[in-house]
C-alpha cells in the first residue's frame, strides 16, 4: 500500500475545474464590497493555488493577470506533470507547479519567491488528515504577507450530518475493490441502493440523504471517487476552521459566495431576531449555518488589517466595474438565494442591468444612470453583490485592457478548445474581462473554436464544421437524452443550435472577451 498518498485517492487524477471565486478579480472586489482593502490587482502580485489538481484554476490567473507571479502546489505528481503541459501548451511564463506537499510548505523552501498576496485553497481542508490541516494553515501562516486574502473552502456537519456513516461504507467498499476507484463507484452506488430498497432504517432516519444520492447518481466517477472515497472525509464546523486560521493571524471577513453575505438572504427570516442579537462572530456564523443547514463554505480571509472608513469604501467600489455575465434578464428579476427565489426592485435593478448589457461599468457610471441618482451609494454595494451572487455580472479585472491579457488569453483558450477536439472535456473557457473562467457547452465551444480559428464563421459552414469535431472528437450528438443517429436530423439539430449559438452565445463571448469583437 502507498504510504505518500496519505490515503488520498491517485490511482485516477481528478476532474479539470475552475473555480470563479477563487480568482484574483472576484476575491479583490468581494474584500472592497466587504470594506476591508484589497490587493492591488494593477501592479506585481503573487498568487498561490494550494492543492492546485490539474492546475486549471492557476492557469486561468496566470493568463488573465500577466502581471501576476502564479504558483500552484500539489503533492500528486499525475497533476503537476498535466498543469505543467496545458501551461507550456498555451505559452505561459509567469505560472510555475512544483509537487509540493503541504509539509513541505508549511516548513519552508528555497524554491519559493516570497510572501504571496493572494493564497487559495478550494475543496481540500475538508479531505486531508488532521496532520495536514495543521500543514495547510502553517503554510498560511509563512506565506500570505500582510494585507493578503486567504480563500478556504470546506464542507459543513450541517450539510452532511447524515452521510459520514455512509460514506465511511462507501470508503470500505473501495478499498476491497481490485479496480481503479473510479471504476469500482458504480458498483458502491449500486451497493448503497440495494440496502435502501431493502430497509435499511438508516435512510429513514435521515431522509435528506436522498437528495445527496441522488446528486452522487449523476456525477463523474472520478468527482465522486475524490470527493467520498478517500480515507479522510471529515466536514467541521466554521468555529473549528476559525480557530485554525486564527493561528495564521488572519481574519474572516467574508463569503466568496457574495449573497450569503446578506443575513436577509442567508437565512429564514424568524432567524434574523436571534441572529441580530448575537454579537460573538463566530456563534453568528454558526448560527448562520445552522439555519440554512449549509453544506459547503467558500470563506475569505486577511491578514491583519482593519475595516476601510465608509466614505473612503464609496469612493473605491465607484471605481468598481462590473460586466454583464449573459445570464437573461426577465420579468420579474429574480435572484436564487439558499431558501428560493427573491424578486429585485425592477426600477432599480432593470436600468443596472440594461446598463450592464450593453458593455462594462463602474459603480460610479451605474450611479449616473437617470433616475437612481437619489439612491445612497451602500444601496449599490449591495446591488453588485445581489448581481455578481446571482450570476448576472462578474467583476471586472484590472487587467482586462492590457494587450497581454486577452493575448495570453486567447492561447490558452486555444489549447483548450484544442483539446476539446480531441474528445477532452474542458470546463470552461478564460475570459480576460472577467479574470474569470467562463462554463461554456460542448457544441457551443466547438463552434467558438471555429470562428476563432478562422475556418467557419456562416451559420451553414459552422454546422458542418461542428458535426465533423463533434465525431472526430468520439462524442455523439444528443437530443433529449438520446443518440442522434440519423444525419438528417443530426443535421437538423446542430443547425439548430448553431442558430442558437450565434444569436445568443456569441454575443456573450464577444462582451466577456473570449472572442474578439
């Protein structure tokens, strides 16, 4: 049995993700939207990506923040070797993965340039030892500088009460597997829903299980292998992360998932009278957790520092500038929060996001706009969390109109629709506006490779174009969940889409910057 592993599930690498709240852009304006001063984004800084996986997520940041020194640490070689080739295949120079563990960064090394700015670490506290989470928040410790931004996030007991038993069974079952874990996921599901029809009075017990089976169902095997099957699953409790990053002298000041930072929307409304009257951070956040039964944080965290004044926050966030995601804009605005759907002013919010749809703005332009003059500038720190929360606008990078961005950028798009075409499914596309990585489709990405590679831009030249990458590729064409089989209609649908794709997609790539205009 492997001892470096640390029990930690390699014999299969994990999925290729981005993650938008891990990003420079997105976390600087959630730390001004918050009031404390964030890292200066327009000059020199450094980004780190602890448990970096495939390295996507510290690609995006190099290629979109060329000002940035980006490094991404994992002690799973497999990972390292692949973030180093779509790095050097989209000809970035200012990113560097070095196969690292946590213990060798918690104990310093040679290798590495300095304090960091910005320091990341998305879905790892949860599913490493105790040893090494004493690892991960020592390295917080020695290398985020002051005034820096730490991102963690981890799954809650709140949210998973119920599965640890379960999953510790889904864990026994892999081990006693001969096959590669993800392959052996299947058969553990099937398992698990063989003693649920049978009667097993666990799942009565806890009837939210279903749900979370049910999301296990549809996954990708190799997701659910890193996310349930290694030997150490362990969700806590923000009081217990609290308590750690305490020890790395930092602060919370905030979610990255920016509408949970609005107890108005965080949590049912007979909570807020006990919520408002409890003073101590930490209990009002596990209050919080509580109340919405949460199952994952996205937490932000700084080094020292204190609030900024009001009056000085007003000033910066009006040099804020957001960008319409493409998200459609109906009546009513309806905004998703943890307990449903809440409707947005339609006289305050349709003007901002008519505004938005039509091109970047600052807070400062949205302020402008005829008619909302009379609103008080918290009211439009409010709305930019309300509209980046709800998937209707991201932040924009200060880096969006440096040349080298959207050139860098447009590389390392490149490679990845190149392997888009080679059957390899990519989860998003870089967008230099946004800093951020933007979800795209399959066809819809085929298509945009053609356009940007010259070769189709027509509707009727794009649908042969894509149908020929879509087989090449080894994918088939589906519709409502079957093979399309017939080339008539195959020719239908794709024609279909592609009027879908060039009416409403294209424009949205053009604005975010992934496809010149």
């Amino acid at each position: 049995m492997a001892l470096w592993d640390h029990g930690y599930v390699t014999d299969v690498a994990y999925v290729t993700n981005a993650y938008a709240e891990t990003m420079p852009t997105w976390l600087a304006a959630g730390s001004l939207l918050l009031r404390y001063l964030p890292p200066d984004l327009t000059t020199p800084f450094r980004y780190a990506d602890l448990g970096c996986g495939n390295g996507l997520n510290a690609i995006v940041a190099a290629a979109t923040n060329p000002n940035a020194e980006v490094w991404g640490f994992d002690f799973n070689p497999t990972h390292i070797e692949y973030a180093r080739g779509l790095a050097a295949q989209a000809g970035l120079t200012n990113v560097r993965f070095e196969e690292m563990s946590f213990q060798d960064l918690a104990e310093g090394s040679a290798a590495l340039p300095g304090k960091f700015d910005i320091m990341a670490t998305h879905g790892v506290l949860s599913w490493i030892s105790l040893e090494n989470r004493r690892h991960l928040v020592a390295t917080f410790d020695r290398w985020l500088r002051p005034g820096g931004l730490a991102y963690v996030s981890y799954n809650l007991s709140t949210g998973w009460a119920g599965m640890e038993p379960l999953r510790l069974l889904m864990r026994q079952l892999a081990e006693q597997g001969r096959r590669r874990t993800d392959q052996e996921v299947p058969d553990i599901v099937g398992i698990v829903d063989q003693l649920k029809a049978g009667g097993a009075r666990f799942f009565a017990a806890h009837p939210g299980l279903e749900e979370q089976l049910n999301q296990i169902r549809q996954m990708d095997p190799r997701y659910v292998a890193h996310e349930f099957l290694n030997r150490d699953w362990h969700p806590v409790m923000f009081a217990d992360v609290a308590e750690m990053m305490t020890e790395a002298r930092t602060r919370y000041i905030g979610s990255a998932t920016m509408m949970e930072n609005m107890d108005s929307l965080a949590v049912p409304a007979g909570v807020l009278p006990v919520l408002n009257a409890t003073r101590d951070p930490v209990t009002r956040e596990t209050m919080r957790d509580i109340a919405a039964a949460k199952s994952f944080r996205r937490d932000i965290w700084r080094r020292g520092g204190e609030p900024i004044p009001p009056v000085e926050q007003a000033v910066m966030v009006d040099n804020l500038a957001m960008v319409w995601s493409g998200k459609p804009v109906e009546n009513p605005i309806l905004f998703a929060t943890p307990f449903g759907t809440v409707t947005g002013q339609a006289e305050f919010y349709g003007p901002l996001l008519d505004r938005l749809s039509q091109g970047p703005a600052t807070i400062g332009q949205l302020r402008a706009i005829p008619g909302l003059q009379n609103h008080p500038p918290s009211d439009f720190a409010q709305a930019a969390l309300m509209m980046i929360g709800g998937k209707y606008a991201f932040p924009v990078s200060p880096a969006a109109g440096l040349t080298e961005a959207r050139a860098a950028t447009a590389r390392l798009n490149a490679a990845i629709l190149a392997r888009f075409r080679k059957g390899i499914d990519m989860p998003c596309l870089a967008s230099p506006v946004t800093g951020c990585g933007i979800a795209i489709s399959i066809l819809d990405a085929l298509a945009a490779g053609r356009i940007l590679d010259g070769t189709a831009a027509e509707r009727n030249t794009l649908t042969e174009a894509v149908l020929r990458d879509l087989q090449q590729s080894g994918r088939s064409l589906m519709q409502e969940g079957a093979i399309v089989r017939d080339p008539t209609v195959a020719r239908s649908v794709m024609d279909q889409s592609i009027r879908d794709f060039l009416t409403t997609q294209l424009p949205v790539l053009r604005g975010l910057g992934i496809v010149p205009a």
